[in-house]
C-alpha cells in the first residue's frame, strides 16, 4: 500500500508529463497561429495541483459527496469573501434559487407574493428563481456606462411590496455600492448579491458578495474560479445559513458536515432524539427529521478540493485579467464616436470577467465586428440575456419595448474574455484586430 505522500508524488510526475492547456503556462508555452488558434473568451486556469486534488480527494475521501473538502473550501470562502457563513451547492444558478428559496421559509421571513426588483439584462437564472419561488419579479433598465442597474429607476419601483433586490454585478464591475446600500437601508430592501461574475472585486476596498444580506458565487467553467461547476451562498446569519443549508441537503434539519458529518453523536451530541415532539414523541435520527422543503443540490467533495486550490490562485489571476482588460482599454479609447466599453466604477477595484462593447455608430453593427472577430478565431459573448423579455418564456412577465437601454444592449453590445493564461502575443492579436476593424470607421 502506497502512503499519501508517494501517490501524491506519482500524481503529480503524471500530471506533469502532459500540463492542461488551460494553464498559466500552458498556453505560453503552446505555439499560437494568428488565426487559426481559438481564443476562448474563458475557460478553466489550471495546473497540475488542481487534478493532484481531485485524483487525492478520489482515492482518500471518505464521502464522495460533499465533506471535508467542501467544508474547508467553504470555510476559507467566507474569509476571502467577508462573511461568516458559506454553503457549497452545484451550481450558481442553485445558489440563486437557494437565495430566493431561503426567504420563503418560517424560520426567515416566511415571504409569500413579494415583489423583487431585477434588472432586465441579466443571466437567466437570475432572474428564474424569482418565478419558480413564486415571488414577482419587477424589472428595471439598466444605465449604459456600466450595464448595472439603473439607480434612479430603482428608487422610482420601490413599493410597499417590494421586499428584495437581485441583480449581478455586470463583468465583475459593481455599480455605485453606497448609494445602492443607502437605499436598501433607508427602504428596509433586502439585499441579495449575484456575485457570481465577480469574485475577487472590491468595492473601497470591500469584496464584492460581502454586500448583500446573501451572495451567490459560481464556479463553473467559465469564471474567475473552477471547479467545473459549483456554486456558494455567504452569509453572515447564522439562521439564514442553516436554511441554505437544509435546503440544498434535501431539507434535512442536521446541520453537520465535514468530519462532523461522520461522528456517531452528531455535532450537537443529540442525534438520535426525540425530534419531532409533541407531535411525534419517538427516537429520530436527525439525519432524518426536516425543516424545510428541500432539494438535493449539494457539490461532489472533489469540487471542494479543486476550489481550494483554486482560490489560493484568484489574486495572481485578477492582476493578469487586470492587464488584458487594461491593454484592450488604453488601446481603443481612442474611438469614442464608435464604441462604448464598459467604464470602470469610481471606487471600484473590478476582477474583470469580460471586456464589453457596445457599437454606438450606425456605420457598422455588432454583427459586423462579431463576424469579424469570429472569422479571426476569437470568441465573442452577447451579454448574456440582453434584454430577458424578448425570450419566449419570460415573454409574459413585460414589455420589453419599456426598457430602451435594454433594447440597446440586446442590439449592440457584446463581449470578449480577458482570459488569464493568453500570452501576450495573443493579448496584442485580439488588441490589434479590433483596432484594425475600427480604424477603417474612424
Ligand atoms: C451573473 C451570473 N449569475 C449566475 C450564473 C449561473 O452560474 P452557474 O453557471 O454556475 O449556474 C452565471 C453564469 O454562469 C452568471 O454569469
């Protein structure tokens, strides 16, 4: 039988015979041909360590399922994001709804027919759990230097129904976080923070996700972080987590995980108890008494494993994003009259998810510089939704004509990754093709 330390070194020797393209110095090192090599616009940042966890947490885990190593992630999670708690489930999506799901319950709020505010250009399932918890969302327009939500429209919504507020910070680039929080404050607004494109920015110096009464986070393929896929909630209340909990564990009322998952007592030396009196006055085994009305969304223990050693990463990998997102920025303010790209936020130090762009002249579309793009190997993103009631199945939910920025950014704006592993002849590549396209319109 090998120790630890020996299949640990066997992992890594094989890793290391063929590096993941996707890392910092895979791509590098890997020769690239104008044109002809794809520039994903993102895509995981990995290195041997990440599949040296995984294979570990494999072969030594003792639940394949969430446990230790999703607790530990969780743990340093809220560290770096400024808040107490945090619940790993599947997805960011999951984490939305679990968001949502946790105001309907006794033990929080017990909402019912609330309203909640959102902007019209968003993710989908931003927007999604709204609806599938039964609340009503009430759209806004967002403002065009940043795409966020419109500040003035919110004020304007509020009504003595609305009891929340989601949205996500466009690209990693908040919008103005004090006065928003001034009137969360001042309309008793809860807060909810779809952080999911922007681990790793601040707002003065404060994490983004550490903002809301909850956060969610993604750790799909796509973001800052990876796990393959993978969500958290944060929060600082203690109930609050403990329902998030429940809620993504089937709705079970035992809150214990990790190691303490596996102890014979339980973490509150009670397990087998008289749970449900008066009603019930049997022994139970806590695992198997319920408190909410649950779903099964939690994350495969190896997700966790991955994830810790991906936050380690985040820092080193925001100062490169930083760099593409500066280079893209300083080498094509210079067409105003034809391009609005995303403005960063005073007082905002953003970890960019993308570079937007939104065509402003009518001499050519977004169209045109898509295809453009494209047909030169660099993949292009629309902002996701765009306008989210043009979409068949949010159709009812509004007129989409009533949000004219909205139109606009369904119409003219895109993005393109700052993805952190491009070498820099791929960096002036991108740089240099976009420049060349504008030029001829200048
Ligand atoms: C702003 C935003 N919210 C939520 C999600 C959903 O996250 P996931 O893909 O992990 O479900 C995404 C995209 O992935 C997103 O960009």
């Amino acid at each position: 039988m090998l120790q630890d330390s020996q299949i640990r070194k066997l992992v890594r020797q094989l890793v290391s015979q063929s590096l993941p393209i996707t890392s910092m110095k895979g791509l590098e090192t890997n020769n690239f041909i104008p044109g002809k090599t794809r520039i994903q616009y993102s895509g995981p940042t990995w290195d041997s360590k990440e599949i040296e966890e995984a294979i570990f947490a494999l072969l030594r885990g003792k639940w394949l399922s969430a446990g230790e190593n999703v607790y530990n992630f969780e743990e340093e999670f809220s560290k770096f994001v400024g808040k107490k708690y945090s619940v790993m489930c599947n997805s960011g999506s999951s984490a939305n709804l679990l968001m949502l799901s946790a105001l309907k319950s006794r033990r929080t709020f017990g909402f019912k027919e609330i309203e909640v505010i959102t902007p019209v250009v968003c993710f989908p399932t931003t927007v999604a759990p709204i609806v599938q918890c039964g609340f009503k969302p009430k759209f806004i327009d967002v403002e065009m230097d940043t795409l966020n939500l419109d500040l003035d429209q919110l004020e304007r919504a509020i009504t003595s129904k609305t009891k929340a507020i989601i949205f996500a910070h466009v690209l990693g680039n908040p919008p103005d976080m004090d006065r928003l929080m001034n009137i969360c404050r001042k309309k008793k607004i809860i807060l909810l923070e779809d952080a999911c494109d922007a681990l790793g920015s601040n707002w003065r110096g404060k994490p983004l996700g550490s903002f809301g009464l909850m956060s969610s986070h993604s750790f799909y393929a796509a973001h800052h972080i990876t796990a393959g896929e993978g969500g958290m909630v944060s929060t600082n209340n203690k109930i609050i987590a403990d329902v998030i909990r429940s809620m993504a564990w089937w709705g079970r009322a035992c809150t214990c995980v990790g190691f303490a998952n596996l102890s014979l007592k339980g973490e509150c030396g009670r397990r087998f108890s008289k749970w449900l009196r008066p009603k019930y006055c049997g022994i139970l085994d806590h695992k198997y008494v319920y408190k909410e009305i649950g779903y099964n969304l939690k994350p495969l223990d190896l997700q966790g494993a991955i994830g810790l050693v991906q936050l380690k990463k985040l820092l080193q990998l925001k100062k490169a994003r930083q760099r593409i997102f500066k280079n893209y920025y300083d080498a094509l303010k210079k067409y105003p009259k034809l391009i609005k790209m995303a403005k960063p936020s005073v007082n905002a130090d953003a970890n960019w998810f993308g570079f937007s762009i939104t065509v402003i002249t009518n001499r050519f579309s977004r169209n045109d510089l898509v295809s453009y793009l494209e047909n030169r190997s660099i993949q292009t993103r629309n902002y996701f939704s765009g306008n989210i009631l043009f979409h068949t199945p949010y159709a009812y939910l509004g007129n989409p004509h009533d949000y004219p920025n909205a139109c606009q950014v369904m119409e003219r704006t895109f993005f393109i990754g700052v993805q952190p592993n491009m070498s820099d002849e791929m960096i002036g590549y991108v740089r240099d093709s976009l420049d060349g396209f504008l030029k001829r319109y200048q």
